[in-house]
C-alpha cells in the first residue's frame, strides 16, 4: 500500500456505533431534534422511524424542513431476496402484513404532517436492491449495511461527516436515489 493510500485511509477514520444501542440511538435523536436544514431516510422498511418519539419529532420538522423517507415497495421481487439473505426471525416479510402495519402507520403520518398545513414530509417507496440503510440529516450521514444473515438494525452504523470523500460518495447515492423517476408515492399504494 502507498504512504498516499495509507495516509488517506488514516485521515478518513470512521466512527460507527455497532448496531442500534442506546448510545446511536440517542445520538439519532440529537441529530433529529437539531435539524435544520434536510432529512432523508433510506431503508428496507424504516419500521424503527415508527416509535412515538420518533414520530413526533417528523411531525414537527415537517412544518420546518424538507423530510424524504424511501420504503422498499412492499410488492417488489428485491423484498423477497433480500428477506431469503435476513435471519428468519425477521419481521415484515409477509407483504400483506407490511401493508397492513407499517404502510398504512406511514400514511396516518403524512396525513398527520398535511393537516398541519406546511409539510414538507414526502414518503415513498422504491423497487431496487437495498444495499444499505441511509440517513441524511443535515451534515451528517449515518449508514448501515445489509449484510447476510444480519438486519440493518444489527449492523455497524457508520457516522459520515460533510467534507470527506466518503460523505459524498453516500450524499450522490441518497441524491440519485431521489431524482429517481420511478419512485411511487405512498399515497399511490
């Protein structure tokens, strides 16, 4: 390896909590309260945004800032492969199921955000491979894999700060994600 690779894998050091705990969990919900300018959550189910706390805060940052939240469609054949590769115990597999539960809770949200007036809540679902778990708040990128045998809760949660070259590496990604014109809106399902 060259002192140029070696140097650059040093300065991009990499924080990450391992897994959800209560440590990334409140260091989720500082970034949430913080907020200021963009949220963007990218996930197989984003069933963990659904929590009271959680919900609340969405609702209120609704009427402040632009919130983008991307499903897996409940329908897609990427559903299906990617809970083959999850432990067994995974929830939401079951299509219908995950209409009725976490669909049909995202929508009471939007609609919760809308009556308000001034959301800027968007939620849509999208049918590609999900290679990892995204959320984009503000400056900072925090982002889990799906890795075999493991859900994204149980994965590494990396900690990206604006300015380095992997932030932007994760910030184009969740960026095309979202010019995607195939994306569905929830309201649509």
């Amino acid at each position: 390896m060259s002192n140029q690779t070696t140097n650059k894998l040093l300065f991009n050091n990499v924080p990450y909590f391992f897994g959800i705990s209560r440590f990334s969990y409140e260091h989720f919900l500082s970034l949430l309260n913080s907020a200021s300018k963009e949220i963007t959550f990218l996930g197989l189910t984003c069933g963990f945004y659904l929590s009271k706390s959680i919900r609340e805060i969405i609702i209120r940052k609704s009427q402040q800032i632009p919130i983008k939240i991307l499903i897996l469609h409940p329908q897609s054949k990427h559903r299906i492969a990617r809970y083959e590769l999850e432990p067994a115990e995974a929830e939401y597999h079951n299509a219908n199921y995950f209409k009725e539960t976490v669909i049909k809770q995202y929508r009471n949200l939007k609609y919760r955000c809308d009556k308000l007036g001034n959301s800027q809540l968007e939620i849509y679902l999208y049918d590609f491979t999900p290679v990892f778990g995204l959320e984009f708040i503000d400056d900072i990128i925090r982002v889990r894999l799906y890795g075999y045998m493991k859900r994204g809760t149980d994965s590494p949660i990396f900690v990206l700060s604006r300015g380095t070259d992997i932030f932007d590496y994760f910030k184009d990604q969740i960026r095309s994600i979202c010019k995607n014109t195939r994306l569905m809106p929830i309201e649509n399902i």
